[in-house]
C-alpha cells in the first residue's frame, strides 16, 4: 500500500516543495522540505518527542518521506512507538507506515502484533475497525496466526461496523492463506454474517464470499447458496448501498432457483434495481433478469411484461459516460442476441453522434445491423450514407460494411443497399470503394443473377483497387461473371502481370478466375490459362497455390467435362445472419452480464488468469412446472432466421467451393458460410465449409456417416471386441516398502459411464490388515469416492485382493501438475499412506461426446487457431476403420471422415467429464504407421493428457 | 476488485498511484500508453484494455486519466462508476480536481482514497459520510486549525450515517434557514439532416437539488404529469414502491446538493426541437469556399433561447475563415480547425447570421463532406418535454420550509448535419 507521487526526471523534492509552497501556502508540500544532513537522525529525535504535537508532525514527516520513495524502515520502532495513542489521525498514520514496511522487516511487524490484538478490543468501534481492516493489510505469514482470535472476535463485534470490516479481512486473509480461513472455520462465520441484521454487513459478506469463491471453489460447498439465504440477500438489497447492490444482484446470479415461482418472485423483486441511478446495479439487475427469465414459461405474460421493462434502463445507460455507454454497448449486443424484442423499437438510439468516441460509435454500428429490419431499414440505411462519408477512416470502413450485410439479411432493401453503395462508389474515396467491392461480391452470392448490371461501374475503379481483399473480390468477380464482361481477358491479363507480388489470397483468386475464363471461353484465352497454370505450379513457393494449380491443371488436361463442373459449379448461397456468436457461448455469456467477460464475449475461463473456478455458468433450464408438451427449453422467440431452404449446396458444388472460393480472411463471407445456430433441420445446411474439412463435407454434412455405428455392427459380425474400453494394465502406486508392507497396484477404467478405480491390495506383512478406508485430495476433475472402500473381511498375510472402487466427478477441483495426477491416502489399522497416481484421460472422457457435425464445424472454427497443437502418433498398425472403432469405445466420436488423395482424415470430438469439449483430426497417410493429431480445445492444459490417451488407445 | 489505481496527466506522467492490495508496478500503465497512442484523440482510448496478467479500466475526465488496475473478474461498470465517484469526490473537495489540486492536497488525496476503498471494496464513498471522517479543506478549517492549534482534518467518532438505513444522510443537521431548491434541467439530444429533418431528438432530464433542512425531513414532490416519467434513474433516497403505486417522489434527502432523479423521454415521444437552421457550405475547387448559416426560432413556446453558440470542425485542409457574424463574435482555432460562434440571445425579429469564405489550403483535395455543425443553447423557465412540478410536502419536521421551482432547457448534443 503506497501513495506516490512519482516526480518527473530531474525534479528534487525541495524544487517540488517551493512550487506547491507558491501556490498555496496552508498546503501539505510542507512536509516535504527538508534539511540536507541528519534528516533520519532528526526524525528519530522529533519522534522521541514528549510532546504529542511534535510526534504527529515527525509521523507526517515519515510518511511524507515514504511516499515520495526515501526509506525510512531504520524508524520502524521509533514510529511503532507512536502507535500508543488516542489520537485517531495519528493512529491511522502509524499503521499507514506499518502496512508498507512490515512486508520488508517481518521481525518488527511482530511488534506490531499486540497493539492490533488491544486496538481489536478498544472502546471506539472506530478504532477496532481501523486494526482489524489494518491487520488484514499485513501481509506477513508470520504473524497471522496471531491475528485469527482477533478476527474471530471482531466478526461477532456488537458493532456493526466492526463486523462488516471484518468481513472484508476475512477476504484479504484468504488471499494471504487459504487454508488458514478453511481451517479457522472462518468461512462459516462468513455465512454466518449473511443472516446479519444489518443490510451493509450482509453486502460485505457476500462481496467477501464473491472473492473467495473467485480463486478458490473448495469453498464452495461451504457458501452454497440456497432459498432461504437468498430471501435474506433480497431482503438487504433494498436497503444496502449501491455497491453493496451490485455485490448482493451478481450472487443472486449464481444461484438456480428450484422452480419458476422462485424464478418469478426473484424478478419481481429484483426490477426495481433496474431504476437504479448507478449503471453498476442496472446492469446486474438486467443480468439477474434475462438469466431467470429462462425459466419461466416463454409465452408468458409475466415474460412480455419483463421484456417492457428492460427496454428503459438499457436506454437510459446510453446517455452516461461514454465509458459506461461502451460496456453497455458490448452487453446490449448480447441481449439483442439473445432477445431480438427487447430493443426492436430503440433503433434510433443507437443512432451515432459525431462526437462519440470512435469506441462507441463502432459498437453502436453493430447493433444497429442486429436491430435492422425491413420496418427500420430506410433509416438505417440513410444513416449508414451519412456516416459512410465520415472523417474516421475506420469507421467508414465499417459503415460500408454494413450496407452489405444489411442488403443480405433484408432482402426487399437488397436493391436499395446496392444503390446506395454505387452512389458511395462515385465518390471515388479510395478505401471506400474498396470496402464497398469487398461486400458486393458478397451480395453477389447471395443474390445471383441480380445485380450484375452494375459489373461495368465496379470494372472502373479496377486500378485504385490496392487491398487484397478488394482485388480478390473483384477477381471474384470478374471471374464468375467472366461470360458477361467482353474484356474480362485482357482485365485479368492485367492482374497477372505482377502475379508474383500479389498476397496469396490474390493469387489463389486469379488462379480460378482465370480457369473459369478459359472454361467459358475456351478459344481465346488458352494462352492465359497456360500462363497462369505455369506461374501458380512453377514458379510458386506457396504450396497451395501448387496444389491448385495442378489440380486445375489435372483436370483440365484429362477431363474438361469435370472440370466444367467442378470449376463451374452452382454456388451455395450464403447465409444471412453473419457473426452470431455461437449460442451456447451466448447463453454462457447472458450468465455473465456486467462481467469483463460480457465486454470481450468470451467465456471467463478463456482469459481471466488464475480464475480456478472450473464452473461454467449455464443458463437455467426452463422450469417443469409448465405444461408437459412443452417443455423443452425452447429456442428464444424469433430465433435470428434460421436459414430457409434456401442453403442447399449439393456434392458437387461443395466441390466447385473448395476449389473457388477463398476470399478468406476477415471478409463476412466466411463467417458466413457456417451459419453456427444449429436450427436446421436438413443434412445439408452449412454452406461451403470447404476451409476446414473441404469434400469430407459431402460425407459430413449429406446422408448417413460412414463411420461410426454402421461398423459397429460389421465390428459385431466379425467378433471384433467391440464396445471394450481401454484399461492400461495395473502398476504398482504404493510399493510394499513404503507401504509397511501393504502393496497397492491398480489402474483406472470406465465402464457404464462411471469412472472406476481398479485396486489390488496385497498384504506384505505378517499381520493381518483391516479396516480399510481411501481418500483422495483435491484434483483438477474433482474424482473422489462415490462410497467408501469396503473390504468385508481381514486381508491375511500373503493374501491379494482386489476392489473395483467407483468415483463420481462431485468432488472439490483444484488443479493439479501434471493435470491427471491424483493423489491419494489409503488408511488400514497399520497406519495411513499416501502416494499419487496418473488418471488415464481416456477415463474422463463421457458417453454423450459426440458432437453434432454441425456444432463441431462451428466450434472448431470459433476456436482459435493457435489453440491447435499437433502430435505425432507412431507406429500404428491399424486402419482408418479400426482405427475410428477403437477410438469409439473410449467414447471418442468419429464425426466425419473424408479421403485427401490418400489420406484418411478423421474428425473427432470427446468431451470430459468435467465438460471441455476437445476436437480432434487424425491424419492417416497410407502405408505410414506415423499418424498427425492435431487438437483444438478452448482448455489447452488438457492436451497432454489426451495426446497420451490417444497413444495408448491406438497402441492398445 | 479493485487492486491499484493510477493517475495519469495529459503529458503522459503518472503522477499519483494508490495500492489496495499488493503494490502493482506502474510499468503496467505502459499498456495504457499503447493503446493511447493508437487513439486518435484523448477521449478514444478504449475504456476496457486487457493486458497478459491485469486488466485496466480507464476513465478520461478534465484532461486526466483515473486507471484502475483489477485481476479478477469484476463487473466493469462497477469500477467505472467507481472511477467516476472519485473523481466527483475530489471535485467536490477541492472544487476542482486537476493535476494541481490533487498535488496541493495529497494528503487528504490519500486519506479519502484510503477511506473510500478497503481491499478494492468500497467502503465510505458518500460524501456526507467521507466529510464527516475527513473534513476538506477549506478556509474555515484553516482557522480553526490555527487558533486552537490542532490540525486534524480526522474525525475520532464513527460517521452516523455509516450503518443507518439513510446512508446518504448524517444526523443532528441543523439550519436557520430552511430550505430546499429544485432544479429541472433538460438537455436536447437531437441529430437534424441536411433538409432540416428531425433524425433523432431526445430529452435527458436531471432533477438536481439543493436541500438544507433541519432534521429528518421527509418530503414528497408530485408533479402535475408524471406520465411523462417512464424511465427514470432514482437516488437510492428514492421510495421506489410509491412511485410505482402513486407517481410522486417521496424521500428523505441527502443534506446539500444531489441529483433526485435523472430521466430518459426516448425518441419514441415527439421532443419538440427548438431551433433550426438554414446552411449553405460550399467548397469551390482551388479557391475555397462559402459559409452561410442562419438561425431561427423554431418550437420555443414563446421563452428566449440564449447562450447560443456554434461549434464547427472543419476538415484539416481548411486553413481560414474570414466571417461576418451579424451579432456576437467567432474564432477559428487553426489547429484543432473549429469554428465557434458565440452568438448569445436570439432576437426573434432578426435572426442571427453569419457568412464569409472559407479559404483552403492549396493542393488538397477539396472536402467530401460538409462538417457537423454542435449547437449549444439554453432556455431558461421551460422545461420542453412539459414536465411541472405541482407541490413538495414534508413531514417529520414541524418548521415551514422554504420551496423553490426552476426550469431550465439546454443542448445535450444538438448536431445538425450539413
């Protein structure tokens, strides 16, 4: 704890003392002159002084000195000293000076020890309060133990104010040790509190808890939250302050009320807290609502009610700080996700002002398009003009943008869209006309054969075109309107030119466009082909590029036919709704509201270090209570159109995708192509999703996968071993010399969807054993005991015995290193041993990991790309088919399966058993008994482990 | 919650930290300094900035940045609200809180940041309260310090307020004269088009008060329309249950000055748009330009609009003005390139005006877009969404009080586009 005023290079303290002495006289720069020699010396003298005044004055001069940096540790008895006063001002100086220096002279704080454990019983509650919230300030292993009756006693204070700064202690003492606070059965005295008759006590409590729970969730069973302690937190919530409010609405959040009643009478008392003057309370008040408002039944007109009140305060947050309005911004983006009819009517205030800062105009700008539909599109649109021709150069970029995915999720203003951005194309702004190209390609694709009028003004501003994305969307362009635009030859002729300089992206691009030239025109453009050809296969270095090239040159050499249909092939159109964030993120996210999570719409476990909770927030499932036939929790109303049939991409044209498309990059059409809700119905939906799985899609996404079940029943025919999980043979974890005599050897397996501990007890020694009992320590997948160990009779000397011992994943989580390693005590009437042991992953991973294909291709997508690690798997003596069964039956599911000139690629997902998803590709290249593991998981830590799985299953 | 709080000034020094937990090195406002960097201007640097092992939530206000430094997940809204608190804390304290201020009164800078804060939990951050621990500066204690030789500003008894069920007010206060203002301020939020087309215009209406009464006093204020209200932002003061039932605001006031309720009269409602403007912005290739605008009185219901003034911003290739305003007075700042008008009161028979050239500077290319044109104005006894006040009541206290009503209207952010 410090108070610094840092000083710019070059000033001196006396310099600095006569500045502010100028200003004002009665100031407390006084404190800061000093005399060149002796000062320390001199201060010593002055706190040795008699009189109190004089004592104060030094104390101050100490403090001064301190904050400004000087050490001045050598006073630290004299300064102690001075703690024995009544004078308060002094008092808090003293301890002011003890909180920094007692962390660097732990011996002295000892010292200290005494006066806290007197001042924690003085007369003035103010006093009391000062050392208890002093003391958890000392962050000194040494002498908290000294401190736990002092605390004890403070939390039962009469005061109230004792005991809501205890409360606070408790918090910093659990960040100092933790296991101290367990042990001390502090926590339960924390509970205790948050029965407290009084509103600031219990609001401390639960802040207390909250940080507790934040970095250690063996606490949790401790504060476990049930209905009557909500009752008691709704009741302080009317009359705690503001912050309290918010400490008291975020635990609210975290608990699941047994049934929509509770639901329902939670809300009603919560919206109040939705009028609130602090933007804090309002936006924890909007998360306690949209979480609870999940269970009650959809149609409800309590729902319609609750919908009307939200409008208001969510408005109004957008007239505070323009701090306040960007996280409002970030989290209204989520609720107009999630609950499109909430906002629909407040399009306008979301309307940019010029003078927003850039952060809020751009988040405003993403809301609008989420609200824009056909009712409000002329406005929109109107205003998209105005602000396309703004001085931001982002910000411009981004309006052009959002004409173009205007145009493709309203489809009756589409022509409106398009003319409003070939009015932004005359202006002839540079950046503008590109972005504006950029998104025309992409109506292009949505709306074919519609718009292709206006190729002939995009063909004029071929040569300001200096971003890759621009240049490859109109290649796109050129390309596939090849048959319509007489001088498409010499247009892409003069792109070739400087080929080799081009981005990638660029490249690729002129590559197909040029094919489809050739394929439409075959007799004046064989030249370019063969140019072109040459240049991607021979004098490129980017390897696909190559592979394109000879493909194309493939299957233009042997079959032309093909190739027309392969290269030319009809498109899937793209989907409307462009960057949707995938909706189970969504509804964790909606659980986190008002959190810095909610700001970067990612889940908390993705970024906020040391948050060892490995609770994910899941949104309450709809209440039973409801009518039987519907209880399923349904899809929020007016689901973001789920894409019609429209989407229908048959084999070939998949195909034709792989081979076409790849204007990739940030550009919307990519986040297009994979409509991530899960809506559909039909097999085929998904768009081209030809960037990751490219033609396994066709096994992927149409008709019955080939793996998987259909070979489980080949499997059965032929007696394969079938549905037999992996179980690594048994290593001894206790050797009989540690063990006095008593030897443990076990492993681990999984069988009907439990986690079982296979042990074998041999007994070593001369006496008999009994009484044995296990027990295991806290571990990163919370295994323990499902019941206790139960070995009916003595075991004899020379005897064995073994014992299938079931775990349940219930217990406390703490992580562990390595991650799988659990540790374990096992007690008979000899004595109590302890030793650790590896958990196999493969044993956590859970019967219902089969992810469903469409989820998967979204997942692995959102997942990003430095997350994935490869692995090499040797000497695998099996096929692709043996390969997937085996997988299988250690509940690795074989998603899709597709063959790249050879080679086997298996897509496969697992989830364990304390739900993290893991996504697998297994590369199999013929006769190489070396396989290629890539893993995507949002969780990294687990890789290992399942690389190690994956090892010893296929080896097996 | 809250580990460590920087101060930061324009040049970039950080001139004051506070830690609440473990001292945080102030090598983290580096991240700061990036993002800043990256900001166009001072006010762009995103409020939210993730770093590897923090994460820093920032507000801008009088040209100073208050950095907070947290490590778990805190709603940040809280810490930004909390920010905001501190800031208005130290206003209140020093009367004006800028780098200066907080260096001439460090000690007490620290005291209240320490008082306001336990562990990053907020702790004491009412004013009323905060005065009663610490009392500011001011020249009264100044004396009082020098005559009777003390020179606390530390109280040894346990605020009142603390723990009672009105946190926000002390006890034992005491008048000679009682009173209690209110002060019903609306400000226009509007964007009027090219053509002069209502986009947008909302009202964000404050009632601010200024309450020196005696005792507990409990007052109830009615007004004549509360329909208008529908959403609103209370004092934690507030009744919220009566004015569900009942539509009047009853409460026991803070001591001094507070703002009661703020409310929201959204686009949805017609707003009536006081003033408009006629425009004629014109840039000529090679030479410059014309400017021309005029005002008029558009929904003003019979009340003077005063203090009018213009703010233009002028792209960066505009390198002069020369105008003739026909009242007031202009100035062009050439480096931030913004026009201001003062014009002041509007005379309805003659309306203001004010033209002239532009001059550009040569060889750039001509603007694309004409500016933004800020307006600034106030209308004093009206409130333009039409609220009034029809009585205040007190109970609780036997003395008559002294009442007082004031309406006032003003720009929010009033933009016509041009």
């Amino acid at each position: 704890m410090g108070c610094i005023f840092s000083h710019g290079e070059g000033h001196n303290l006396s310099t600095e003392g006569e500045n502010c002495g100028k200003n004002l006289r009665m100031t407390d720069s006084k404190y800061f002159t000093t005399t060149k020699k002796g000062e320390v010396f001199e201060l010593k003298t002055e706190l040795q002084s008699d009189k109190k005044e004089k004592k104060k004055e030094a104390v101050k001069k100490v403090i001064a000195s301190m904050t400004v940096g000087k050490d001045v540790s050598a006073l630290f008895p004299d300064v102690l000293n001075c703690i024995q006063t009544d004078n308060l001002e002094l008092k808090k100086l003293v301890y002011l000076y003890l909180m920094n220096y007692a962390k660097s002279q732990p011996d002295m704080a000892i010292m200290a020890v005494n006066t806290f454990v007197r001042d924690c019983e003085d007369s003035n509650p103010l006093i009391r309060a000062l050392a208890v919230r002093t003391m958890g300030c000392i962050r000194v292993d040494k002498i908290i133990d000294y401190l736990c009756q002092p605390l004890r006693n403070c939390l039962k204070d009469e005061d109230p104010y004792v005991r809501k700064t205890a409360a606070v202690c408790v918090a910093k003492l659990h960040d100092i040790n933790a296991q101290l606070v367990e042990d001390q059965g502090f926590l339960d005295q924390l509970r205790d509190l948050l029965s407290d008759s009084n509103p600031m006590v219990v609001a401390n409590a639960v802040a207390a808890i909250s940080e507790i729970l934040e970095t250690s969730p063996t606490a949790q069973q401790v504060l476990e939250m049930n209905s009557s302690t909500i009752n008691k937190l709704l009741t302080a919530l009317n009359e705690c302050t503001e912050w309290g409010q918010v400490f008291i609405l975020d635990a609210i959040s975290n608990y699941t009320p047994k049934d929509d009643k509770e639901a329902q009478s939670i809300c009603e008392r919560v919206t109040p807290r939705l009028a609130h003057a602090n933007a804090a309370v309002v936006l924890s008040a909007v998360k306690v609502v949209m979480k609870f408002m999940e269970m009650l039944e959809a149609n409800s007109e309590y729902i319609s009610t609750l919908v009307k009140k939200l409008a208001p305060p969510l408005v109004t947050l957008l007239s505070a700080e323009p701090e306040i309005q960007y996280v409002a911004l970030r989290n209204i983006n989520l609720v107009v996700q999630k609950r499109p009819e909430i906002l629909k009517n407040e399009m306008k205030v979301f309307f940019v002002k010029y003078n927003d800062p850039i952060y809020v105009k751009l988040e405003k700008l993403d809301i609008m398009i989420r609200l824009t539909s056909q009712a409000n599109i002329a406005q929109v649109l109107a205003e998209l003009k105005e602000y396309a021709t703004e001085v931001d150069v982002d910000f411009v970029r981004k309006s052009v943008r959002a004409i173009g995915r205007c145009a493709i999720k309203v489809e009756p203003a589409a022509e409106r869209c398009v003319s409003t951005l070939l009015d932004l194309i005359q202006t002839k702004v540079n950046y503008v006309v590109q972005e504006a190209i950029v998104v025309i390609k992409d109506i292009f694709r949505k709306y074919p054969n519609k718009y292709e009028s206006i190729i002939a003004t995009l063909c004029e501003n071929l040569d300001t075109l200096d971003e890759p994305e621009a240049r490859a969307s109109m290649i796109w362009i050129i390309g596939e309107y090849a048959e319509r635009i007489d001088n498409a030859d010499e247009l892409l002729e003069s792109f070739l030119e400087g080929f080799q300089d081009e981005n990638t992206q660029v490249q690729l691009q002129l590559l197909t466009a040029i094919v489809k030239l050739f394929l439409k025109r075959p007799t004046d453009t064989q030249d370019l082909v063969q140019q072109v050809l040459s240049l991607a296969t021979q004098d490129s270095d980017n390897p696909d590029l190559r592979d394109r090239g000879y493909i194309y040159w493939r299957l233009l050499s042997t079959d032309p036919a093909a190739a027309k249909e392969v290269v030319l092939a009809e498109k899937p159109l793209i989907s409307e709704e462009t960057d949707l964030i995938e909706p189970t993120l969504l509804d964790e996210l909606i659980c986190n509201i008002s959190s810095l999570a909610s700001v970067y719409h990612k889940p908390p476990n993705a970024f906020v270090e040391g948050s060892k909770s490995s609770l994910r927030k899941i949104l309450p499932p709809r209440s039973q209570s409801g009518n039987v036939g519907d209880d399923q929790p349904s899809p929020p109303a007016e689901a973001p159109s789920a894409p019609a049939a429209t989407v229908i991409p048959g084999v070939d044209s998949l195909i034709g995708d792989l081979l076409d498309m790849d204007l990739g990059g940030p550009s919307m059409q990519q986040q297009q192509m994979y409509p991530p809700q899960p809506t559909s119905q039909t097999p085929v939906q998904g768009g081209g999703g030809m960037d990751l799985l490219g033609e396994g899609l066709d096994s992927l996404l149409g008709g019955p996968a080939p793996s998987g079940d259909s070979l489980g029943g080949l499997g059965d025919i032929f007696g394969m071993p079938t549905a037999q999980s992996y179980v690594p043979p048994q290593e001894v974890w206790l050797p009989a010399s540690k063990g006095k005599g008593l030897e443990v050897t076990g492993t681990f397996s999984r069988k009907q969807g439990n986690v079982i501990m296979e042990l074998t007890f041999a007994n070593k020694a001369m006496q008999p054993m009994t009484g044995f009992a296990i027990q295991f320590n806290k571990n990163s997948f919370g295994l323990m005991p499902a019941s206790p160990i139960n070995i009916p009779s003595a075991l004899l000397p020379n005897q064995s015995t073994s014992y299938s011992l079931q775990l349940s994943t219930m217990g406390a989580v703490q992580r562990m290193d390595p991650l799988a390693n659990l540790q374990v005590a096992i007690k008979n009437n000899i004595d109590v041993f302890y030793f650790s042991c590896l958990v196999p992953m493969h044993a956590l991973f859970v019967e219902d990991g089969e992810m469903e294909k469409r989820v998967f291709l979204a997942t692995w997508k959102d997942i990003p790309a430095q997350n994935e690690v490869q692995h090499e798997i040797c000497n695998v003596q099996h096929n692709a088919d043996t390969i997937s069964q085996k997988l299988k039956n250690n509940n690795v599911f074989t998603i899709a399966k597709r063959n790249v000139e050879g080679q086997d690629m298996l897509y496969q997902s697992l989830k364990l058993t304390n739900g993290i998803w893991v996504l697998a590709e297994l590369k199999i290249q013929p006769n190489n008994p070396n396989f290629m593991l890539s893993l995507k998981a949002r969780a990294m830590d687990v890789y290992q482990g399942i690389q190690q799985a994956f090892d010893n299953i296929l080896h097996n | 919650m809250i580990n460590s709080l920087f101060i930061i000034n324009s040049s970039g020094d950080v001139f004051m930290e506070k830690h609440w937990k473990s001292v945080i090195h102030k090598s983290i406002c580096d991240y700061f300094f990036e993002e800043q960097g990256k900001a166009g201007s001072p006010e762009d640097v995103p409020p939210v900035i993730a770093t590897p092992h923090h994460y820093l939530l920032n507000i801008y206000r009088n040209q100073l940045y208050f950095v907070a430094v947290v490590t778990t997940e805190v709603p940040p809204l809280f810490v930004i609200e909390f920010l905001h608190r501190i800031f208005d804390t130290f206003e209140d304290y020093f009367t004006e809180c800028s780098e200066t201020t907080l260096k001439e009164h460090f000690v007490i800078v620290y005291e209240l940041l320490d008082e306001m804060l336990d562990n990053g939990f907020p702790l004491a951050v009412e004013s009323n309260i905060l005065k009663e621990l610490i009392r500011p500066p001011n020249f009264l204690r100044t004396i009082t310090d020098t005559v009777t030789g003390k020179n606390t500003g530390v109280s040894a008894t346990l605020p009142t307020g603390q723990l009672s069920n009105v946190p926000w007010r002390r006890t034992g206060v005491k008048y000679t004269n009682n009173e209690a203002y209110f002060d019903v301020i609306e400000e226009i939020d509007a964007i009027i088009d090219k053509q002069g087309n209502t986009v947008i215009a909302e009202v964000q209406g404050y009632i601010d008060c200024l309450i020196k009464l005696s005792g507990m006093p409990d007052l109830t204020l009615s007004f004549i329309n509360p329909r208008l209200l529908d959403d609103i932002s209370f004092h934690p003061c507030v009744r919220y249950k009566r004015w569900e039932s009942e539509k009047v605001l009853s409460f026991v006031p803070p001591d001094g000055n507070f703002r009661l309720i703020s409310y929201h009269i959204g686009a949805n409602n017609m707003v009536a748009v006081p003033l408009y403007i006629r425009h004629n912005i014109q840039y000529r290739e090679g030479s410059g330009g014309r400017f021309e605008v005029t005002i008029g009185p558009k929904q003003t219901m019979g009340k003077v609009v005063e203090n009018i003034s213009l703010e233009v911003p002028f792209p960066k290739s505009v390198l002069n003005l020369t105008l003739t305003p026909s009242q007031g007075k202009y100035t062009f700042d050439p480096v931030g390139k913004i026009l201001t008008w003062d014009v002041g009161r509007m005379d309805p028979t003659k309306l203001p005006s004010i033209k002239g050239n532009i001059s550009l500077q040569s060889g750039h290319p001509i603007p694309e877009s004409n500016p933004t044109i800020n307006m600034n104005f106030s209308i004093s006894q009206m409130a333009i969404s039409g609220i009034k006040v029809n009585r205040l009541d007190m109970y609780g206290e036997k003395y008559k009080p002294f009442k007082g009503v004031k309406y006032m209207t003003r720009a929010g952010k009033f933009q016509f586009r041009t």
